[in-house]
C-alpha cells in the first residue's frame, strides 16, 4: 500500500467537512436504493472496505472513488456541481509586472 502523504488531520477543514458530506450522502442513497455494500462495490470495481472508507469521508480515499460511486447513485449532478467555464477556459490574461519599488528600483539603497 502506498505512503500517505499526509495525515487526514491535516487537511482544510473545508476539504474535510466536503468528504464527510459526500461520505453520508454515498452511505444514505445506497441505503435508500437498497443496494447492498457488496453489489456497489463489485459495480464500482472497489473493495467492500474502500467503499465503507468513503462513506465515513476518508480524505486517503481517491477522488475519483467518491465521484465514481457518486455517478452510480445517481446524484453526482446534484453533490458536485460542474465548474463554470470560465475557470478553464479563455483568456488568460497578460502576466502581472512587477513596478520598479517592487523590482527594488529607485529606493533599492534604502536596506
């Protein structure tokens, strides 16, 4: 198994309490559905174990594990909402230039 590369208390709690979120509603729509741990798991390609870790928010988990078992419940539109355009597309804008203070320019002498 590969080394963590960190500690899942370490990570944002936003990230944290997202995983946690998605965990639940994994774990509440395949107890709607009725689907036993052992047949999502077998349609996911994943092991029981892996599938009890994302529903308790295992940041170790894989993000494509979450979305995955997401899309097969049918609610992945609804948990994780596509991205605007924008944030990939178009424009990237000219780079940001440096004016001379920043550059230490006229009062490069004052240190």
């Amino acid at each position: 198994m590969p080394k963590k590369l960190s500690k899942p208390e370490t990570w944002p709690t936003l990230v944290q309490e997202r995983l946690n979120a998605w965990g639940k509603c994994i774990k509440t729509q395949r107890l709607r559905q009725r689907i036993p741990v052992a047949d999502l798991a077998a349609r996911l390609g994943i092991s029981r174990t892996t599938l009890l870790r994302l529903e308790k928010g295992d940041p170790g988990a894989g993000a494509g594990a979450y979305l995955t078992a997401l899309l097969a419940l049918g609610v992945a539109d609804q948990a994780v909402p596509a991205l605007p355009a924008g944030l990939w597309q178009g424009d990237y804008g000219q780079r940001v230039k440096l004016s001379l203070q920043e550059k230490g320019g006229d009062d490069a002498e004052y240190f």
